[in-house]
C-alpha cells in the first residue's frame, strides 16, 4: 500500500515478570533509589495530577545546574535519554552529509536516523572493539557516539574528544554519558569552550530510575534553545509531574548514588576476576556491564543455560561480530555469585 512507512525499530532487552528472576540484560541499576526518592513520592500531592506537568522543567533544571555548576539555560528535560536524542537528531542533523556514529553502539542511533530520514554513516569499530576517532575526521553533518561505548564498555579519554572537538567545530558533536558515572571523566568541562558539544545523560543508570524516564541533555544555550523548540512542536509536556518531583530528589542525594555506583564497580571487578579463572574473555569496562565471551565455549548454548536456570542477560545473535558475546549487566553481590557458580556448572557441563 502507498505511503506507508518501513522501520526497523530498536529491539530492546526481554522484559520477564517474574521476580525470582536474575535480570541482567537491560544494564538497570540492581540497587534501589534513594530514600529521597521513596520520601518525595509518599510526600507528592495526587492533586497536582489535574493539571498538565511543567513544560519548561524548571525545577529540575535548577537542581541540575546546581549539581553541574552550570545554569538552568544548559538543560534540556525529556521523557528518557532515547527522547532527548529524538530532539536533538530533528534540532542539529539536517546535513545533507551524513551524520558519523559507530557501527556497533547503542542501538537507538540508527534508528531515529532511518526514521527521521537523516543520511548516517556507521564507522567500524577496530579490531579492539575501539573507537578510533581519527575515523571520524571526514565530511560528516554530524558526530554522536556514547562514552563509554555500549555494548562494549569502552570509554574514550577526555584528551581525544577534545581533539575530536577542535576538528569539528562546525557541527554538532553529541557524547552520550549514560554510563559515565561508572568511570571515565565526563565532557561537561569542555563544555565552555566548545560550544557544539551535546551530552546527554539519563536517570536511568546510576540514579536506580530506568522506569521513572527521565534524561537531559547539557549544551550551550542557544543550541538547548533550538532542542527545546523541537520538544514543544512535539510533546511539551513529556515528563510528568511525579517524575521530575522524584528526579529532583534523586539529585538531591549524591552521597547515597556515588556509594551505590563504587559498590557496582568492586563488584563488577571482583566479576571479571572470577571469569579470568574460568577462562572466559572479556572487553576492559568502565561502565555496569561486561562484554564477555569463551574462546573454547558455544555462547548461545550458555545463554540457553542461563536462562533455563532463571538468569537474563543480553545475547546479540544477529550482529555477526557480537554473536560470540554476551552482555551482563553488574548484579548485586549475591546475584553475581549465583552467576559464577553457573558458569562453573556449565563449564564443567561441557
């Protein structure tokens, strides 16, 4: 039939009900939000609900730019990180050259550019699994990438996207941090001084809110400004009332965050230390996850296996280099644990 239009959407991880369940698919913080968080919910007026949200998000802004030393004006709020990159590919990418994300990363990515009918071009990750962004240094409408990388866990020096910056002054540059807080140094100092630079950040890693759905984006204002024109042609009241009531304590309670996020990270290093016994491989991570694979073992048989035994994690059949590679997002302690002993049992199994 005319007219109508073919999409290959994002294919997200499963979502199981069930709460026996060890889920470590979809990189959600394993840990609880914070007590801010429950109080500001038992404390939020069901009133308030009458009326339409806030469209402007000032509060939040505000509580932001308090935690970024920055102003309210370098915020933009939306329903989730994947709704503020909607935003921002229909606000900044309207090249006729082709925008330069990498071909193995956050899936979303080529996604809105097929949608929004915007010219992409996927630039392959080395042999390391690395973003190499000397590769980006060619006629492009456009720079989006995630630091560190998704799936591979690999974060990028600060000194190297400053480079990337100084040679691309003319476009846009996006640097998506979702997992920022789980190491590497985030671009936000740059910020002053290259005023193309997009970030983009999300409650839904760190900050234990993967289903409250809330992210932003920190930029100049005057390109925050353009975004936000794009927000209000399209959904101006995208975060609703209880969200940004509850992100705004979420911000609020840095202490507690930073101790849940070194926690995820002792574990996430005792994790690989158990593996290099096993002898499986793995990407170095700076973020809540592992790119793990075995040399001598079949990967799709050992998802199977883990899944028979009640444990998700991310299997990436149809991409020809991640087929031999599974996803694990950090678990509790005990979780973990339990994750170990199966793939001692597995090992031995085979």
């Amino acid at each position: 039939m005319k007219g109508i239009r073919k999409i290959s959407p994002y294919i997200p991880g499963e979502q199981p009900s069930d709460p026996t369940m060890i889920k470590l698919n979809t990189n959600e913080n394993p840990y609880p939000p914070s007590k801010n968080v429950e109080r500001a919910l038992k404390a939020f007026e069901t009133d308030q609900l009458k009326r339409y949200s806030s469209v402007d998000n000032v509060a939040l802004k505000q509580a932001l730019a308090a935690k970024h030393n920055l102003t309210p004006e370098n915020f933009l709020i939306g329903n989730g990180s994947d709704e503020v990159l909607a935003f921002c590919f229909l606000a900044f990418f309207n090249s006729s050259d082709p925008i330069l994300f990498p071909d193995i990363t956050y899936g979303f990515y080529k996604v809105w550019a097929d949608l929004f009918k915007i010219p992409f071009k996927e630039i392959v990750l080395g042999k390391d699994f690395d973003i190499n962004l000397n590769d980006y240094l060619q006629s492009n409408g456009g720079i989006l990438f995630a630091n560190p990388n998704a799936p591979t866990g690999i974060v990028k020096p600060l000194i190297e996207i400053k480079q990337l910056l100084k040679q691309n002054q003319d476009v846009i540059v996006i640097v998506d941090e979702a997992y920022i807080d789980f190491g590497g140094e985030s671009a936000v100092m740059l910020l002053a001084e290259f005023p193309n630079l997009i970030i983009i950040r999300t409650f839904s890693k760190s900050s234990s809110l993967a289903g409250l759905r809330v992210g932003y984006a920190i930029g100049n204002p005057k390109y925050i400004r353009i975004a936000e024109s794009i927000k209000a042609s399209f959904n101006p009241y995208s975060v609703d009332s209880i969200a940004e009531t509850l992100a705004i304590a979420s911000v609020d309670d840095t202490e507690y965050y930073e101790s849940v996020t070194q926690k995820i990270c002792a574990t996430r290093d005792w994790f690989s230390e158990q593996l290099k016994t096993l002898g499986f491989q793995f990407l170095p991570s700076k973020t809540n996850f592992l790119l793990v694979s075995h040399p001598n073992l079949a990967i799709e048989e050992l998802y199977n296996y883990l899944v028979s035994h009640n444990v998700y994690v991310r299997y990436f059949p149809t991409v020809e280099r991640l087929k031999n590679y599974l996803r694990i997002s950090i678990g509790t302690q005990a979780e973990m644990e339990t994750v170990v002993n199966l793939f001692k049992e597995f090992t031995d199994y085979i």
